[in-house]
C-alpha cells in the first residue's frame, strides 16, 4: 500500500508543478476533477444561456470574431490580444486563456476576465503567490448551465507574468477554467 501512496503523491505533485497552459497542449487533457477537456469544435449552432465562459461553443462563437494574426484563436474585445479556448465533452467552454498583446497591470487583468464571468460571480477568494495570483469567482448560472461539468460554479482566474515570478504590473496570461474546487489553489503556480 505504501508503495502506491507515494506513487500516487508523485503523480499529483508533478502535475501541480505545471504551467497554467499545460492542460491546453494535449490533445485531450483531464482536469483534476475528472473533467476531460478537449478542443472546440467548430460550426455549432447557438443556443440559449450564457454568452461568455460557460457557454455552448456555438454561442461563444457567435460573439467573438477569429484573430486575423492567429485564425484559430479569437480577439479578446477589450484590448489587443487573443483567446485560446477549450471545451467540456458537451461542447461547453471550460478554460478560456486570454493573452493579452501587451503585459497588463492586474487591475485591467480582472475586468477582462470578470467580462466573461456570469453576472452573478461572486469572489470567493484572491490569493497571491509567487508564481501568479489566483482568484476563484462562484455563479449559480455558471453551475446551472454547465451541470455536473461544474456543479458548484466556480471558475478559478489564474494570472501569471511570463517567468517564475508573479508581477501585478505585467499580467501576460488570464487564464480562466473551471478544473478546481474551493481550496485548490494551494499548490505553487
């Protein structure tokens, strides 16, 4: 038994020590959670619900325009950068990673992502670490659209600045995901 204990510390540790886009470079990744997380697919119809994180891809899609500098990603909308996004099973938008063109103070950072954030997100929690910042928002409408995906409806927000150390001057990625629980922040970034 205490062979696989130590197996199974290592196998979860040297996933925490991952960067926040990790989970976006395999072709089909699981979170932490259980939730497999996959390319978008394309050529969706719309549906009813929310418009930003959370949404059926289709309807994401039908708000955001491609980037002309990178045709499989999408333009931000508040400022210069671009989105890379990636979808629950069900074709939902699970993890949305927003870069923007130029570093970010933190402050601009969070209206970007609370524009994709439900309505109703309230801030559970805004950690800082090191290595980024970690907030966790909590929605009821996020919860309700997505179901089991994410039935307490939180979002984590992860903002990183490009090298080992956190600087809220320079926010280079907004990382946005619905992988973890109230709590799971603990690990380094």
């Amino acid at each position: 038994m205490r062979p696989f204990a130590i197996a199974l510390a290592f196998a979860l540790g040297a996933g925490a020590c991952q960067p926040p886009s990790a989970a976006l470079h395999g072709a089909s990744p699981s979170a932490g959670n259980g939730l497999t997380i996959t390319h978008c697919p394309d050529g969706k119809p719309a549906r009813a619900g929310l418009q930003n994180f959370g949404a059926y891809i289709g309807t994401w899609q039908a708000n955001r325009p491609h980037s002309v500098q990178f045709p499989a990603d999408y333009v931000i909308g508040t400022i210069s950068g671009r989105v890379v996004v990636r979808c629950s099973r069900d074709g939902y938008v699970v993890v949305e990673e927003i870069r923007p063109l130029f570093d970010s103070p933190s402050g601009q950072a969070l209206r970007v992502a609370l524009t994709d954030v439900p309505d109703d997100g309230q801030k559970v929690y805004d950690h800082v670490h090191p290595g980024c910042r970690v907030l966790q928002y909590s929605s009821l409408q996020l919860a309700h659209q997505l179901g089991a995906v994410d039935s307490d409806g939180r979002v984590d927000i992860t903002f990183s600045s490009g090298g080992t150390a956190y600087n809220s001057g320079a926010v280079n990625l907004i990382r946005l995901d619905v992988a973890n629980s109230l709590g799971a922040d603990a690990a380094a970034c």
